[in-house]
C-alpha cells in the first residue's frame, strides 16, 4: 500500500514539466512524509487534535515556522492525513488571510476540529484574543470564515477566548459543545453550541476542578465509560457531568515532555486508544515543536496511563508498526481489536482479558519476521479445552493460517505459562492477526507474545 501511494506521487509529480530533479524530491518529500516519533521531524507542528475521518487519521496542527526563533512564530495551521500513523501527507494549510484576521498574523495558535451534517468544522485562535471558526466539505480544505467575524468574542467570559476544544456527546443528539481558556487567568469556560455549529446556544459558564489550579491553556475533552476527561498539558479531571465540577485525578505521564506546555489530544480506533501531544526541541533556546504518539490504557478504577514505557523502548520506532526482534511485543499494543478487553494484568501492567472464541487482535507492519519463525504466549486461562487455540493469520482475521498454538488451562487467570508455536511463513514484514478459537466460556489472558531469535 506504501509503496503503490509512493508511485502514485512521483507519477504526479513527474507530469509536471519543466522541473529539475532537485525540486521533484523537495516536492515529493513536503508532501508525503514518514516517520515514528515525531511525526513528522522539523516542520513545526504543535497543538494537534486528531481525528479520524474517511478511512483516515487527520492531524491538524499549529506551524512553527521558525526553528531558531525565541518567540512563537506560527503563520498557518497545517493538515496531515494518514492511514497508519506511520506515513504522513501534507493534505492542506489554513491561512490567517483566509478568515477574519485578514492579515499575516504569526499567532495562530491553538484550534480544534469537528465533523457534523456532512461539514468540516475548524476552530483556531486568534492568538489569544479570541475565537473564530471555518467550514469546509472536506477535512483538507480549502475552509471558509462563515462569520466573518470571531465565534467568541474578546470579554465574552473573565477567562481569555482562546484554545478552543469542540467535544460532541454520545447523546441521542450528538449534543456539541466548546470549551477554552486558561485557568490561571480565570476557570475554563464551556457552552452548547447550536446545530449550525457556529453560533452558542448558551451562555458560557466556568469549569471548576477540584483538587487542582492548573495555570495551563489548551483543554482537551474525551469521554470512556460514561465519564469525561477534562485534560490539560500532562494534566486530567473527570467528571460525570460535562459542566463538572471535575475532580482531579493527576498526570496523564511524567516523561516525554509531559508537561505544562504539552498540548495535545486523544482518539479511541477499533478499540485502541492513542495521546498525541507536542513537545518543544528546547524551550529555553526557541519555540519549535514536535508532535508525539503513544497508546493509552486505562486502570480498572479509570485512570488514565499514556504508555511511556512503550516510548522507552520503542520511541524511535512508534506506534502502528513493531519488529520481530524486539524482545516482547505487549498484547496491549495491538492497532485494532475486537471482543477483547485491556485490563491490568496481575504480573504487572497491562494486558488482554476475556478473549473469547471469535475476538481477535490486529498488528501490522511486524517487521523482520524470519522465514518459519517461532513465536511464544505469555498468557493464562481457565476453562481451556483441547479445541482452544490462537491463531496466526496474515493480513485478516480469516487471512492465511501462518500457524496454530493450543492453548491449555494453565490453572487460573493469574497462573501464567509462556507457550510456543511453529509458524509458516516467508520472511519479512507481515500484517498479523491474532485469532482466539475455543469454547465461548473459555477465558484467556494475554500479557505479550514475542519471535524467537
């Protein structure tokens, strides 16, 4: 698919006439882009919201047009689309000449995007002045300043108007809503917004968070099990009320400039759950970012966890892809699940639980499999009978049988045995499924599974 997307652009490209070799890499490189942590190295993005619209993840971001720079220097917003997390594609930019602020501002700064009745919503901030929104019929653009004037006004509320987070509920009427602010100049401010999307339905009211004075802009609003997460920077609140109050639960992570200034956002796929955020090359020297990904799990009294070990040992290679010469692969770092749940696990971390007949885990892009490769389970499980197995499939879960692994009844969910199974298989890269088989009461434990070297 990679490859086939590869041919694509540089036959595009190659149409062009009168071009000479070097401007046909420097356009073939701005505008398709790989990577694994950052995202995508020296471009300058920050304050990300992620999405997932039409078959693919969508990053919009803030620009950091100057790497040397000791102010913010950010003239546009950018778009990048993937269908992997690993291979990036410019898609669109938005110009402040586009909206209301008619001018070459270098202060567009944080935004957020939505999606309703067939319209894609851009939110921004006109520096920290106020609040302003556009519309387009695709996520790329181009957008449109519908108003012509800012959506929240300068004064509108104590706290400034500015780093929007638009959330729209799991009610029967996707019920939308915008919050913003900066808790150190006055709480976070929240308010339905209308079906247009672009006018308030409410006056805004403040946020309070209990247990916790923040001082940090860029809120971000994500809901799990009928509980919303209010965060900020390395920060997070819950509540069951979206107006809260909110009671403060701590840190989303400690490493990776999970900080104060670490904007950023969350986004469940298929089961998995992804933090994005931007940190700064060096804060000291300049204001140029960097944007980040990892999973998140979630503990069994809902806290939050962005998976920092996962970066410790795999930050240069990221999320969506693994490599067979790792020493273990976590079952909890799968791309795509069904029927599964991730749960801590009683060795410690997280794993996968109640995988019954039928649930599978996806993970692509298993780099360096050698040709019939051994594979060993960590797992536990009970009520396991002789027809309980997983399965190793190439590229769908009723893809090519590369291998089976009988799975026995090691003597409770806490009782753990490492098996191992012979693969069938060419060497290279594959895209596998692990398939659960066996009686539908059988319950199997997952901690990680590895390639023998």
């Amino acid at each position: 698919m990679l490859q086939e997307r590869i041919r694509t652009k540089v036959k595009s490209i190659m149409k062009i006439k009168n071009r000479n070799v070097s401007v046909l890499i420097t356009l073939l490189l701005s505008s398709l882009c790989f990577a694994d942590n950052p995202l995508v190295p020296d471009v300058g993005m920050a304050d990300p919201h992620i999405d997932f619209y039409d078959g693919k993840f969508w990053v919009f971001t803030g620009h950091d047009a100057d790497k040397a720079s000791t102010d913010w220097v950010m003239p546009d917003w950018r778009i990048f689309s993937s269908e992997d997390l690993i291979s990036w594609t410019l898609e669109g930019t938005i110009s402040p000449t586009q909206n209301y602020m008619d001018d070459q501002s270098t202060k567009c700064c944080a935004g957020d995007a939505t999606f309703r009745n067939g319209i894609y919503y851009w939110y921004f901030s006109n520096h920290n002045i106020d609040v302003g929104v556009m519309t387009a019929t695709q996520p790329q653009g181009p957008y449109q300043d519908p108003l012509g004037k800012a959506l929240l006004p300068k004064d509108l509320t104590p706290t400034l108007e500015f780093d929007p987070t638009v959330f729209q509920d799991d009610d029967a009427n996707q019920t939308p809503y915008i919050i913003f602010g900066k808790q150190s100049y006055a709480p976070y401010h929240i308010a339905r917004l209308n079906e247009d999307m672009i006018s308030l339905a409410e006056t805004p009211t403040a946020i309070k968070i209990e247990g916790h004075n923040s001082g940090i802009d860029k809120n971000y609003l994500h809901k799990r099990n009928g509980v919303y997460y209010l965060s900020y920077g390395a920060f997070y609140a819950t509540s069951k009320n979206i107006y809260g109050p909110y009671q403060f639960q701590g840190r989303t992570g400690t490493k990776y400039d999970l900080d104060a200034f670490a904007h950023g956002s969350f986004i469940e796929h298929k089961g998995q759950w992804f933090h994005i955020w931007c940190r700064y090359l060096d804060r000291t020297k300049n204001k140029f970012r960097e944007c980040i990904m990892s999973y998140v799990h979630y503990k069994e009294d809902g806290s939050l966890v962005t998976d920092t070990a996962f970066l410790d040992a795999h930050y240069a290679t990221g999320v969506g892809q693994y490599d067979a010469a790792w020493d273990k692969i976590e079952a909890e770092w799968y791309f795509e699940s069904s029927g599964v749940e991730k749960r801590e696990s009683a060795e410690g971390g997280f794993e996968i639980q109640d995988c019954d007949a039928g649930d599978y885990l996806y993970f692509p892009n298993v780099n360096n499999v050698r040709e019939n490769a051994d594979v060993s389970f960590r797992l536990s499980s009970t009520n396991a009978q002789p027809s309980s197995q997983i399965e190793v499939r190439q590229d769908h879960p009723s893809g090519k049988l590369l291998g089976t692994c009988v799975v026995p009844d090691t003597g409770g969910q806490k009782k753990y045995q490492t098996l191992s199974c012979s693969l069938t298989n060419r060497a290279g890269s594959k895209n596998l499924y692990l398939v659960f088989k066996g009686v539908d009461n059988m319950i199997l434990n997952l901690d990680w599974f590895s390639f023998n070297k």
